[in-house]
C-alpha cells in the first residue's frame, strides 16, 4: 500500500538571515536575506525538490515571520497542515550567518523560548504520523520540553504503527541544559531509531565521550532498534554501517565553497531521498555527498536545495 | 558473585508530617509528628528492616529535615553514601496528612522546587549502581528535570551492567506538567524496566487512558523489556502476570485500618523482598498483601514498616 | 469622622510549626504545634487582642492552612474580607522553629512560591484602604512581584486618600534576589511613610551599608515623608525619633526567656495601638518593649499576643 | 561648574532591522538593513549629533549585534564606558519594520531576555550619574528585572546629587506583564522626575485610565517633583506645561513621511538639546517638532538624526 508521504519532518522551522556582504565580520555587515532555515525544514524542502511527498510537523510564530516560513513550505510542496501557529507570543528562531571566509562561518542564534520549542506532545496526530513511510527527527527539538515529549510522542507511534524513523542528530549546544542531558535523550531517541546521521562529533555527544570510534557507535547502537547509521568526518568522507555488518564510504566532491552552512541537511534530503527511491547505499551517499556540494556553493541553504538532474550531474562530472 | 546490595532505591525522600490527633479535619489538627517519608524512601526503610542490604540514591536538602532523613535512613541499616546534599537552597519536600477517617485521608503537599527533584544526571554513579541485583525507581522521580534525567541515566546504567530495574509507578499529580508528559516518561520507562508495580489507576496514566484493561497492559508491555507485571486493584487485590502467559492472584488482609498512606511502600517492598528471597510469585503476593495490612493499621509509614516475622504471622493467622 | 479601622496590616500571613520538644536541635524534635505566623498577621493579631479594629490584606493557600489561618484570624476579630484565595495552586508559608536554647533559635523557612507573594496590584482595593487610619506594610511583601507591586499600589491608594502608612521592616533575607533590590524597594517605601519601625541591622539593610548610625538615618530619611522612625538595637533598648528633632528611648523589661521569636510584631503591635490610643512617645515605647517581653517567654508568637492589662501589669511591675 | 555630560541616557540599545523593500508586508519583504534602535540610544545618538556631550549607560549582548551597537555609539561621539557586555548569553534586542505605507508601520519586536533588560543595579555607578547634568531615563527598561532596579538606582543617585531627570515615557507593551505593573512604576519614576515626556497614550497607561486629560496629568504630577511635562498628542501637536502654571503648544511640520518609527526619539533628542542651550520652552518645542519631522522622513532612526542646521533650516522654512 502507498502511503501519503515518503517523508514527514518534525522540528524546528525558522528564518535564516544570511548576509549580503560577505567575506566580513558580522559586525561590517550591514544587509541581510531572509530564507527559510532549521535542519528539519531544510531537509523537508531539499526533499521535496527532488520530488518526494513530504509533511512537516512544527510550530511556528504567530507573525510575519511565520507566515512567510509556513508559505515558503507550501510553495515547495510540503503538506504543512501539522504546522501549528503558537498562541502564546513565542517568536520564530533566527539565525543570522556570518561568512568571514569560505572556512570561517559562524551563526548568531535567536532560539530563547522560540516557538518551535512549544510544540506540545498533544499536538501529535497519530492518524498524520500513520501515513508517511519514514519520519525524520532532528536532535534540536529535543532540546528543552513540550517540544522534547512532542518528539518522543511522534517516535511511539511511529513505533506502533510500523513508520521507520530517522534521527538526524543535528546538535547545537545553545538550549540544552548540560551535556548529560544530551546524551540522555539522544540515546534514548538513537536506540528508537531505525536510521541515524550524523557527525562523528555528534555521536560523541550521544555517547557522553571524546574521541569516539566508529566501532564503538556500532556496538553500541546495533545492540537496540537501528538497522543503519551514518557517521560524517567532514572532508574525510562520510560512512554508513548496516546492522548486518556492512560498510559503506564515500568522497566530499569538489566544489567552490561559499559557506558551509545546509551542508548536513542537503546530505540527509539526497541520500534519504535515494533511499527511498530504491538506490543501493553507495549511491544514496553520493547523492547526499553531491548535495551538499551544491548548496555549500551557493548562498541559501533552502532555496539552494538541488534537483535530482543537478546532483546526477555532479556525481557524473566527477566520476 | 553476590553484590554489595540486593536493592538500590532512587527518588525522594522527604518528611511526613502526621496529624497526631486524627479523626477530623487537617483545619482542626493542631499538632503533627514527624517521620521520614515518600515512596523510594519508604521502599528502602521496608526492604532494610526485612533484611535486605539497601542503598539509596537521592537529594535532600541541606538544614535540619535533610540531616533528619540522612541519619533516619542510616540508622535503619541503609547506605546513604549516594544521597546528596542540594547546595541551592531547596528544601525536602513536605507531607502534611490528614485523616478524617479510615475512608477519608488526604495528603497536603509542599512540593514545590523540592531537593529530590534536582538530583542531577552527573550525580549517578555507574560504579554504585553496578553494585546491587536490582534498581528501584519511582515514577514521581521523573515528573521533572533534573531528577527525570537522572532516573534515566540510572536505567541506562543498570541495562548497561545487566542489574534488573523495578518500576514502581508512584504516580503524583502534582509538579508534573501535564497528563501527556506521565504518559511519555511512564512508557519510556517502563518499556525498559524488568518488573513494574502500580495500581490499575497508575497503569492508565501510562497508557493514556481510561478503564484499560490488565489484558491490554500485558498486550502492551510484553512487547518489550519487562518480564514481570503487578497489576494492583485495591480493595480487590493484586494481580501478577509473567511474560511466559502465566498470571497470579491475591487477596487483601483483614486489617484495621487507620490510615491509608503507605500501603504501597509496604507491599513494594514486601513483595520484592520475597522474590529476591526465593519465594515463588504466589507467596511474594501474599508478602505485599500482609505488609500493606501492617501498615495501613499504624500512625506512620516508614516506622510502621514490619519485619518478616510480623508478615508471616499475619499470613499464617489468616490463611 | 471614625474610620472603620484602626490598622489595616498588609502582607503575609502564613504558619508556625513550633517545636513542641525544645532545647534541642530540630533534628530531634519529633512534634510541632501549629499556629498561625508572619509578621504582619502577628501585628494584625496582637492589635486586634489590644481592642484595635484591625483588617487585613493578603492571599492564602486554597488548602487546610490557608483555611486555618482565615478562620483564626477571623476569630481573632480581624475583617478577612480582603484575604483573597490563591487559585493556583501556591502553598502557605511555612516556618518550623528550632529552639535549641532561649540564646539559641533558628527557623528553617518554605517560602518558595508561596500564595502571600502572590497578592496582585489589582486585588488591592482602593475603598478597602480609605477606611483605615494606618496602613501597615511589611518589608517582607516587597521580595518578589507581585507581592512587592501590591504593597506599592496600597502605599500609593493611601497617600492618595491621606492614610498614614507604617512601614515594619521586616527585613528576611531569602527570597530577595539581591542586597541592592532591598536597598532600592525599602528606599522607595521608607520615603513614602510615615512611620518606619526596624532593627538598627534592617535599617542598614535598608541603606546599603554597614555599621550605620541613627543619626544617618535621621538625616536621610527626614527629608522625605516620615515623621517618626523607630530603630530597635536589641538588649540595648530601642529609640524613636520624629521629624521635630526629638529623640526618645526605651530600655528592655526582665523576662524569662523561652524563645526570641515574635518580639518584633509584639513591639509594633503594642506600640502603634499606644500611639493610636493618644499615649505620648515614650509610653508607647514602654508598651512595645513590654508586649515583646510577654511574647519572648511564650511558646507562640500569634496566640501569645498580650493584653493592655498584662502589658500594663507587666510596666507598673517593673517601673 | 561645567559638568562632564549634557546627557547620560540609561536604558536599552538594541539592533533595527529595516525593511529594505517597503510599501509591502514584511511576509514578502525579503532584505532589511540594520542600525542601531532603541528609544533611549536614539535620543543618545540624536543629541550627538546636535553637539551634546553624551553618555550612555545599558548592556549589550557578547557577540557581533552587541560589539555593532558599542561600536557605532562610540563613533557617534557618545562615551561607553558604562556600556556592559552581557556574559550570561543574553542576546541583543531586535526590531523587525514593517513599513506597509506611511500610515501604516509596525514592528516585530525580539524582546525575550534581551540583554538591555539584564543591567544590574549595582552596575550604576554614582561617580557617573553625578557627571551629567540631566539623566534621561526610558520607561521600557521598567519593565522588568533587574533592569528595573537599575532604573530607580540610577534616579535615586541622581535625586542625591541634584542631576536632573527626565523620564521618556517610551511605553512598549511586550515584556511588561500587567497593566498594573505599568502603572505602579510609571508613577513613581514620574513622581520623581524633573521633565515628562511622552504621548497623551503612555500618560494614561501611567495613570491607569483611558481617555485622561492634560489637566488631569497636570493635577496628579506637579503635586510632586516633575517641573516641566511635555504632552503629544500625535498630529494635533505636542503640549508643554511647567509646575509655574504655564502651559506651550506647537504644531507638526510638513514632511513626506516614509515611516512613522523614531518620530518621538528624534523630538525628545531636539526638545532637550534645545532646553539645555537656553531656548525657551515655545522653540524647544519646535525643535523637537522639527527634528521629528526631519526622522520620518527617513529610511533609518538612529543615522537619520538631524543636525542643528537641518533642524534650524526645517523650522525657518516654514515659519
């Protein structure tokens, strides 16, 4: 049986405001653009643009930043019918980039009491998590509660109604109240989970450790519900493992680099997108390799999501 | 290779105030005695003067009710290495009771930023928790953060090192946020733990609902870790139900009851004493039962607690 | 014109769990008695027992203490008509004494989030206040808001309407977020009064000092509002001062000791009822000194509130 | 003696993010242009810019928003030195305008734990505020701790070392948590003040009322400290009163207006400039008018405050 989605995100969705001058200090930049951002939404567009049929479950501002976010999701296609409007005054997140050099970024974060954080766990439909073969779950809105139940409410029914899930592990150190509390509900929420992605340095958080191996993680995690992980070590390339003991590597392709921000949410978009359309792992960390190239080129990390003949074309240009 | 402890118990330990002239209206109660209290706490009490060797982990405050609970605990035969000292001024929680009658108790609770719920993930120690056959914890620990991480590290720790954990639901209305938060932490806990107690009331909260059935909480739980249920009904006795299909009953003891308070506690840690002692479920049951009978019938709960003696002589004269 | 009442007392109003088993740490007293505390509902009480026609304004728990303390206070002969119920959920306070020695006294507090903090500006009713000749407030109301706007408004709707405001200090360290918020909110306060009654330590407190002298007090605060400051410095007697350049002094009477508690609130409520009752200055003095006396060798501090014949006996006695 | 400042303005400094694109809702608004905002930052730069010796005293957040603001109030000519930076990872405030036409503007304002409302009150230094001749202080920095506190620190200081004060009302509903609240601590900074200033709105949510008149105000506040009260009331023209019984008027100038934002920052930075240069009241007020008309003009606030000329020029154009 079809279902209605290939994907529904949950999480935060919120405003970038990249500058306009770059290759300066913050402090020099005196323009910004406005995109929509938050990994969870990010991979929600990218995979929408590459044509799969993708929900969004959040929480946004009950403003003209919210608005303009809940309509940019329903121009890319996203069904945003579980996009809750906070009635309480919370305001959207913000981040606004600073791109010194192509290796220097940094981001100034608005997320105090941000709206995607007071998503509640009733607020979970689980009649709309039924209808979608995969939900993705970003690491950040486990961060502090309602939004932390919120998540850990949509994970049990997924669970009980056969929707595999994906942990993007997506950590930002703001919000969280200590780095056990990470741990805590990384791990629960990685031991729930079928798929995981993230960095090596992410999986140290989870694991409440420096220096982490892979073998490690796998040990750990394959232990519990996880059938596949992937584990990203910057340039070096990313891995991926399955839980019947395989392994997978893949190459950073070359690109001209304008900023590294979306580079993570344009690798999950691709290579879950691959996935799901049937590619074997190899390729489906291609695609999410070729993603990212793209959108590190360019200024946007939503707008900047590929289409499938582009990251096709990457990957054969460079084969 | 025997362990230092047959049980740990984590959670509160707090101070009960007990109406010393009963009968009537708190309004009208103009003098209280003082004991230690709360449920962990009383679980530990019961299980030390029964003869089990004991350790507790917990926070209490840092005045005179604090080193009142510490030295009580000590002086039942506990190990308090593990109870911490709360450096931020909160105070151990308070239970003011009132018995208008054997029926009609009700229970006034200064809870409010209490000691026991800011025992912290970093306070648990792998090392101690290695140590005992079986971790206690109470569903009231997790009804805020810090303690809620707390109690999840310590699970955490006792899968890692193979210790059974026992959950006993301990549900409180108070300090949790909302029904839907019970319902997330209850399961997360439960799905994970060896054995659980609660009353058929305390099952519903987990399980989000209202008139479950035991049929449906076996259903649901035996999908996952536990191996052991007790399924309390109050006047209408306990239910016990094992993994392998099996199910087993009990009665209540006539008894004259002063109060209900501390019922549970009693038969929490009758009945766990009696597993751990060889007994087969059926006359674990009756332990709890003939416990809970004990107690009901005196002013206090913690001192009130029987020793195995009182217990088997309950049972004997009314079998 | 009479105005309905003599004193209206504005501020907490909440319990005393006194140690029935004293000289002894509180570790080892097992008993409390129960009785109704803080200082404003003390001075209320006391000046009510001295045949003054007192009101009162404050908020109390929705539970057996709020109860206790309205139907006592009421009994008391005080008008309870402005004792507003907290409806969410807030405790009364709580004050456990530990009397160790009659040298020796301390009090373990529950002030957290207590319902007398949360008084609302808005419950505060302008046509209540007009009907008093004075207005008592207590330093303690002003530690957190709302408590602390309410005293504000009251202070504002008396000046407005030409009701003399008392201002006991009061000072209690917990719940005040900083020395300079009690420098800065007794400051306001004391310009606005008309009386100000403390201990020399409060009236340091007050000023943001050390070791001040009466005469700095006098110069500050006589050139605002007040008319007459009275400075309690313990054994050494107590002094009152007023804005004519006047200066008077009172010295302690002989008392048996049981505990220190309560002294304060027995001095401002005999001393305003002399003043009010057309004593000069320095009999008002005498009474304050002796009602503390009376108080100190007493197990309560509410209920052991003297008459104006025990005061008097007490004065001639020792005169 | 010739005093050090003019002016020393306290209160928030914060970031303006303007619409680049106008004539729109902010939903389609895509780019905006930052400046320094703020009410009492405003009238700091725009008496710079009128020749004033000005300091400035507030808090600003630790990152690139915070070190933009210092760094461009420097630049205007202002001292900093009393400028604290944040360490507590609060962040700077924001506002977001909407410029839909010139009728209608709006803002969207970041103001959740902003660092300007985390000023400590003993982070008011007497050495400083003696330094000026005029503190002007800014109602929005009441409205909450402990930027509170440093407000009727900083007054109190002033009151102490015969610096004058004026209080811009500056009422901005966000952050305020009642309209009691409002009432409580406009009126005694008011009742403390030498000069009023705001618009006949904020003079009734001071005092509580809807639809309050000039006489009324002049009634309440010349029977305390206030000299002068400066009263606008949109188109029709600002009133001024002094407590000798005069009263001045002044009408609007013509101007093409862009927005309406910064209109009662560029007026109060003129009005007091002009006092403090020994105009007369009547030509204050035009200055005040003037220089507001000359700001609404403008794509900016802060960069758009005109000079003595520009003023000058304004008012001989259309005398």
């Amino acid at each position: 049986m079809t279902k209605k989605f290939d994907l529904i995100a949950l999480g935060r969705a919120c405003i970038d405001l990249n500058a306009v001058e770059y290759n300066r200090p913050m402090e020099e930049t005196m323009t910004f653009k406005k995109y929509v951002g938050g990994s969870p939404a990010n991979i929600a567009i990218g995979s929408a643009k590459l044509g799969a049929k993708v929900g969004f479950v959040g929480k946004v501002s009950d403003d003209q930043h919210g608005r303009f976010i809940q309509r940019f999701m329903k121009d890319a296609g996203i069904d945003t019918s579980q996009i809750y409007i906070d009635k309480a005054e919370h305001k959207s997140g913000l981040a606004f980039t600073e791109i010194k050099s192509p290796e220097e970024c940094s981001i100034l974060m608005y997320r105090d009491q941000v709206a995607d954080l007071y998503l509640q766990p009733e607020e979970i439909s689980e009649d709309y998590i039924k209808k979608t073969d995969l939900l993705l779950v970003s690491g950040t809105a486990l961060a502090q509660s309602p939004s932390r139940e919120a998540v850990l409410k949509a994970i049990s029914y997924a669970k009980k109604n056969q929707v595999k899930v994906a942990f993007e592990l997506d950590y930002r150190p703001y919000t969280w109240q200590s780095p056990e509390d990470v741990s805590v509900y990384y791990s629960i929420v990685a031991e729930n989970a079928d798929i995981v992605i993230g960095t090596r340095d992410e999986y140290d958080e989870m694991e409440g450790k420096k220096g982490g191996t892979n073998q490690e993680t796998i040990n750990y995690l394959f232990q519990h519900q996880p059938e596949l992980l992937v584990i990203k070590h910057g340039v070096k390339g990313s891995f991926a493992y399955t839980n019947d003991g395989k392994s997978y590597q893949a190459g950073a392709y070359k690109t001209t680099v304008l900023k590294t921000f979306g580079a993570g949410d344009s690798y999950a978009a691709a290579f879950l997108y691959a996935l799901k359309a049937g590619k074997d792992i190899e390729t489906a960390l291609k695609y999410g390799s070729a993603s990212a190239a793209i959108v590190v080129s360019k200024h946007s990390s939503s707008e900047a999501m590929p289409t499938v003949e582009e990251i096709e074309a990457l990957i054969e240009g460079q084969s």
